[in-house]
C-alpha cells in the first residue's frame, strides 16, 4: 500500500474512490521496561508497528493512503513514561490515467 504525506499524487495516477478519514494512536513504553524485557524487544521498530496499525485500519479496498499526518505526545504514568504516536490520514483508491 501506497502511504503519502502529500495530497500531490505523481501524474500518472488518479483517485478513483475515497474514504473516511482513519486515525490511530499507538503508545511506546519509554522508560522502565525493564533488563528482560528491553533486551527482548531490542530490535523492534515500534514506530513501524504503529504505521503498520494505520495501514491494517484503512478498508480493504484501499490502495493508499494520502496526507498522512502525526502528532506526538508524552505522558508520565506510575508505571513508566509512554510515547504517543497519532497518525491520521485518507485511504482511497489510486488508478493509472489512461495518457
């Protein structure tokens, strides 16, 4: 799946349908994992996983998902400090222009 920051898209291509507007919030335990845990999850790219989430929200019938937008946050818990991911963006259907 095609995944833009931008609402351009490249000449050749065109939106044939669009959808609703998806969001996701994914939390990253920043402080605290603790030894085991952080060698466990060492090569882990949670980043990855939280755009990863973004995609697997979008309908099935997407192809791409244009304009995509995030925003972070932090906050401090008893159990540890979290990274707040938020990606926002529009799914649509992309087709080749017929040049």
């Amino acid at each position: 799946m095609m995944v833009t920051t931008t609402e351009t898209l490249p000449e050749n291509l065109k939106i044939k349908s669009m959808f609703s507007m998806i969001e996701i919030t994914y939390k990253i335990q920043i402080s605290q994992k603790g030894l085991i845990k952080g060698f466990l999850e060492r090569k882990r790219n949670e980043h990855q996983e939280a755009l990863d989430k973004l995609i697997e929200n979008a309908p099935s019938e997407a192809n791409a998902i244009i304009g995509v937008k995030h925003s972070t946050a932090t906050h401090v818990f008893p159990e540890g400090s979290f990274l707040f991911i938020t990606y926002i963006g529009t799914p649509v259907v992309l087709e080749e222009k017929n040049i």
